[in-house]
C-alpha cells in the first residue's frame, strides 16, 4: 500500500492539534526533594500504578504520535544530516531541512552554507560566523 504525501503545513496542523500528555512522577508534586521526571511507580498500593480516577496516567503506548507526523522537524520538513557540499544535491527545498553534522570544520561549514544559500535549502544550524576572521591586535610594546 502506497502512503500518503504528507506537506509540511499538515503536519504542522496535526501535531498543534495533539494534546500533549504530562507525566509527572508520583508525589512530585507533594515533595520538593522529588523531581518531576517521570519514574514508573512501583508500590503495591501505588493508586497511580492502579490508574485510580483522578491521578496522573502512565506512560503507555497509546500516547505516541501518529506515523504520519513521526520524525519530523517541529517546522514540518523531514531532516538530513550534511557532511559534505555534495550531500545537497539530493535534497528537495519543499520537503527537508537540512542540518549540518556535529563534526564538520569551519571551512567545509562555509562551503555548505553557500552551496545551501544558491540552491534555496535551509540549514537547521547555520553558521555563527561564516567568512569572517577575527582581526589581529597588535600590541604596542613601549
């Protein structure tokens, strides 16, 4: 079965749509020595294990995305990771982002950012400084 073009702007749609769950750990709110990261509770009278009404759910399958809107960027375009200028050509404007790898000097950045800028792609993380050096202060010794 073939899928469905999802577009940017739908994905977007669906995911403001979402209702997102908050899963607080048990008693986080009650203690302030228990941090609100969620850890499953474990007790054997635990109400929130025995999803009583009126406490928080757990984590459970049911609440994932939907297929259509997993492994997005929150902008909508699906992602691609660049190493190198010739990494782009294979890139669609309309449908990905790209973003540029963790390990990639300065130089090559520099190449990237103007082989994306002619093409119409955006980069997810730009350079800071592109082609600019910073000037040399020469100190004056008396």
């Amino acid at each position: 079965m073939k899928s469905k073009e999802v577009s940017a702007a739908d994905i977007q749609k669906v995911k403001k749509g979402l209702k997102r769950m908050k899963f607080p750990r048990q008693e986080s709110w009650r203690y302030v020595s228990i941090h609100n990261h969620w850890r499953k509770p474990r007790g054997m009278d635990s109400k929130m294990r025995r999803s009583v009404k009126g406490w928080p759910g757990l984590v459970k399958v049911g609440y994932r995305t939907p297929k259509s809107c997993r492994y997005f960027h929150p902008s909508g375009f699906s992602e691609i990771i660049v190493y190198r200028p010739e990494d782009l050509d294979d890139v669609d404007p309309k449908k990905i982002v790209a973003r540029m790898g963790r390990t990639v000097g300065v130089r090559k950045r520099d190449q990237i950012m103007d082989r994306a800028k002619s093409m119409g792609i955006r980069i997810i993380n730009p350079c800071r400084v592109s082609g600019v050096e910073p000037e040399k202060s020469e100190k004056t010794s008396s």
